[in-house]
C-alpha cells in the first residue's frame, strides 16, 4: 500500500515538473522584447517647454500592436508612461526651446514593466520665418496631444505570457 502511495506520489510530482517547466520556455523565448525594439505611441497630453518642468510625467498609449513571431505581446492601448528630464524655454533672439523625455514603465496584462526607452527623434521647435533679433522670441518646443511617435527600447523587456 506504502509503495503504491509511493508511486502515484511520483507520477503526479513528475507530471507537475513537467507541466511548469513548458511554459517556462516558451516564456524565455516568446515574449521578450530586445533591445532595439521600435514601438509606436500616441500622446495624450500635449507636452510643451512653454509650460513643462522637470519631473513631469506624462502618459502615451502603444498606437501599433508589437508582433514577435506571428504573434501579437504589446497590444494597441497598452500604456507606457514617461517623464520629462530637461526643459529650456524658448528664449530672446529666436532662440528655440527643447524638451527631454524618457519612458519608464510599461502597464499591459494588468501589471507593470519597468522600461528603458527613448525618442526615436528629438522634439525640435518649429523653425521661425522671419529675421533673428534680441526683440523676437524663438518657438517653444512641443510634442502635440494625439501625436504618434516611436520610441527604442534600450533593453530587454519581458512581457507575461497571456493567452489571446
């Protein structure tokens, strides 16, 4: 009886091993996005050197599904939440403002991912048509509420495995 108890005792430990260590791999290699991966984002806010500080956060929403073999693991509206880390005011002598952002987390399936990501292209102000002079303010630099952009994450990111 002992051994008997034994036995299914191993069989089910066996079939448990098992059963966990599937997903595990196909996790390892489905669902993480690398380094270099472009996603494409909508803002939600307008951000603008005119009004931002630094340490202003700010949210934007994936625009584009993220596909990784066939398969769809950062979805449209996913949420990637950023901050802005520099701020120069448009200045005397037309003098343009600038913005730095970064983006930080991830929120998808219901939890959060710590990201690194950065603009694919820096947010420049739009060039002034007339004559450079101490009277003339330049352009403030701005990213506009519903704009799309890409971004590049500069590291791996793993994503949980959902099941569409």
């Amino acid at each position: 009886m002992n051994r008997e108890l034994a036995l299914r005792r191993v069989k089910w430990l066996t079939l448990l091993l098992f059963g966990l260590a599937i997903p595990t791999a196909a996790q390892s290699e489905l669902y993480k996005l690398p380094a270099g991966t472009h996603v494409r984002l909508r803002l939600d806010v307008e951000l603008s050197s005119r009004v931002a500080s630094v340490d202003d956060t700010f949210i934007a929403t994936v625009a584009e599904p993220v596909r990784l073999n066939d398969s769809v693991v950062l979805p449209e509206g996913s949420i990637v939440e950023g901050r802005v880390t520099g701020v120069t005011p448009a200045g005397v002598f037309g003098r343009s403002g600038s913005l730095k952002i970064v983006f930080e987390n991830l929120k998808v399936f219901g939890g959060t991912r710590r990201i690194d990501a950065a603009l694919t292209d820096e947010i420049l102000a739009e060039r002034p048509f007339f004559l450079v002079s101490p009277f003339v303010k330049g352009r403030e630099a701005r990213l506009k509420k519903n704009k799309e952009f890409e971004i590049e994450l500069r590291r791996e990111v793993t994503l949980p495995v959902i099941a569409y």
